[in-house]
C-alpha cells in the first residue's frame, strides 16, 4: 500500500472514530479547559492515538474517550445529574432558612 492510500486509509478511519463518538447533546463544542492527572502509561497510550492520527491531540484524545463513557451510559448520567440539580436547589433553600434563623 502506498503513503497516498495509507494517509487516505487512515484520514477515513479518524472520520469514522470521531463519527462514532459523536453522541448529539453531550458532544458539544469543547470550551472548558479540565486539568487531571495520568499516568505515564495512559499518556502513551494517548499519545499512540495521536501518533495514529486517530485524534489530533491528547486533549481531543481524552474528550473522545469521556464522550465515548458518557454515551454508554447516557441515561443514568442524566439521571445523576437531574438529582444533582435537586440537591443544589435543597442546599440552597437549607442556607435561606439556616441564615433566616441566624438573623431573628
């Protein structure tokens, strides 16, 4: 196979990756910056993917595979995140009342 086919090979598969990861209202423009920590053997391992062209980055690299965990469990994360909603809005109604109390 010659470099032409093998760039052209690999340019359809990297579409094709990033097609199958697109998961509509999760994948959305990627706008906030998230610092974390790996270890040195997760880091080859992004960076083979980046080296593959998979993914251009380490950063849409580690967007892929989060995107890729959330998707497969979509509805129970919407779900967990639906009872976070509540408990900000129960923590919030406990401080009116604690800062109520406090002032009488």
């Amino acid at each position: 196979m010659g470099s032409k086919e093998r760039n052209h090979e690999e340019s359809s598969l990297r579409k094709q990756i990033l097609k199958d990861l697109s998961i509509g209202e999760i994948d959305s423009k990627r706008e906030i910056s998230v610092m974390t920590r790996l270890s040195a053997q997760q880091v080859e391992l992004l960076d083979a993917l980046v080296k593959l062209e998979l993914f251009k980055s380490r950063s849409e690299a580690v967007a892929g595979l989060v995107m890729k965990s959330l998707a497969a469990e979509l509805d129970l994360f919407k779900q967990l995140k639906e009872q976070a909603d509540k408990l900000d809005e129960l923590q919030e109604t406990v401080k009116e009342l604690a800062t109520k109390a406090l002032r009488e």
